[in-house]
C-alpha cells in the first residue's frame, strides 16, 4: 500500500494535468473561424464586394 503522501502526489499531477487539458480544450473550441465568419467580409455570393473602409488615420 502507498503511503500518503505517495498518493496525494499523484492525486495532485493527474489534477493539474486534467486542469491544463481542460484549458487547452476551451481555448481550442473555437479557435478557428466558420467558413460564413472568415467570408463576411467579401459580400454575399454573386453580388459585387462591399467597398472597404478607408485606413484609419493613426
């Protein structure tokens, strides 16, 4: 049998490496853009692209 402190260690790594999957999974839900997200900017289909806004001046 382990001792208890054998097994509080290893109770503490599997949580800290559950936490950081858990994490990563959250940010990688929705890091990349939807097909109508990354084309809203061109107009809808068989229409003439919006014109662009002028640059900011800065």
């Amino acid at each position: 049998m382990a001792s208890f402190t054998a097994v509080t260690k290893r109770k503490r790594a599997r949580r800290n490496k559950n936490a950081g999957h858990a994490r990563k999974m959250k940010l990688g839900k929705h890091s990349t853009l939807s097909a109508t997200e990354l084309f809203a900017a061109l107009g809808e289909p068989g229409k003439p692209a919006p014109k662009s806004a002028a640059p900011a001046k800065g």
